[in-house]
C-alpha cells in the first residue's frame, strides 16, 4: 500500500475532506490537512487559506523522510510522530499507513493533550476507512499520473525542451 495514486479518487478525498474538517472542529486546532509522502495536498480543512499548503506540504514530506531516515539509523522502523512546537503555532505530525501525513496545526486556544487524543481517534477511523477503501480501489486502480512518462516529466523542467 506505499503507493498513493488510489487515494486520488474523488469519493475517498470528500470523505477524507470531511473527516479532516471534523477533526479540527472537534480539537479546536487552527487548520488541519492530509498530504502524500511525495508531498501533494490531499486533503484540507477550511481554514488553511491562511497557510502556503503547498510548500507547508512539501516541507513536512521532506521532515518525514529525514525523520524516517533517522529512525533506521536508531534501528526503529518508524517514528510515525512528530511534533513542533512554535511560541505561538504548534505543528502536529502523524504518519497513516506510511501512505499519507496528518498534519495539525494548532494554537494555545486548545491543548496538546485534546489534539492528541483526537488525533488517535481520527487516525483509527481513517486506517479502517483507508483499509476498506483500497480494497474496493484494487480491483478498479485509477492512476491519474499513469499515461505521463517521466521522460514527459522531465522534458517540463529541461530548459531546451521550453525554449522550442
């Protein structure tokens, strides 16, 4: 299940869209998203306009990583929570399935221990959604990046390919 693109179906993301609004509502956290390891938004809350999702996204990919990194050089097979905190925003970091990230960002309004406790119940409920999602998605896999060759890929980034 490493692989992502079966998340990339419309129902599971308004389901996940859903459930992650759900969660910030009920831990009384600023805003709250899911992301790929590949770093890509899944899935957001409402109230993340006031963040750069996008680069927020890329950055805690490449904070998993390392951080996986640093737990096979500890001989641990992951560390799947990180938490950061700020003097007045604080980042939550949880891995799902070593497939997707939630990320919560919250602030003094609410605490540590609430974000935590829902946090739990939000991945429990997400695994199994996930779990029985990815088997109905197995026998009918819909890869959107699946026609792009990364030859194709490459050429977008190869400065002689846009000069013609």
């Amino acid at each position: 299940m490493s692989d992502s693109s079966w998340i990339y179906n419309e129902k599971i993301i308004k389901r996940l869209e859903k459930e992650v609004e759900l969660l910030k509502n009920e831990s009384g956290a600023t805003a709250a998203f899911l992301v790929d390891k590949n770093g890509q938004p899944v899935a957001t809350s409402t109230s993340v306009s006031e963040y750069d999702t996008t680069s927020i996204a890329a950055l805690v990919a490449g904070n998993v990583a390392a951080t996986d990194g640093l737990a096979k050089l500890l001989g641990e097979k992951e560390f799947s929570l990180l938490f950061h905190e700020g003097e007045n925003e604080h980042v939550h970091i949880s891995l799902i399935f070593n497939v997707i990230i939630l990320v919560v960002i919250f602030d003094e309004s609410t605490s540590l221990g609430l974000i935590r406790l829902r946090v739990k119940k939000f991945i429990t409920k997400i695994e199994e959604f996930l779990r029985s999602s990815f088997q109905d998605t197995d026998n009918d896999p819909k890869n959107i990046f699946g026609d792009i060759t990364d030859d194709e890929i490459e050429g977008l980034f190869d400065p002689k390919e846009s000069e013609q």
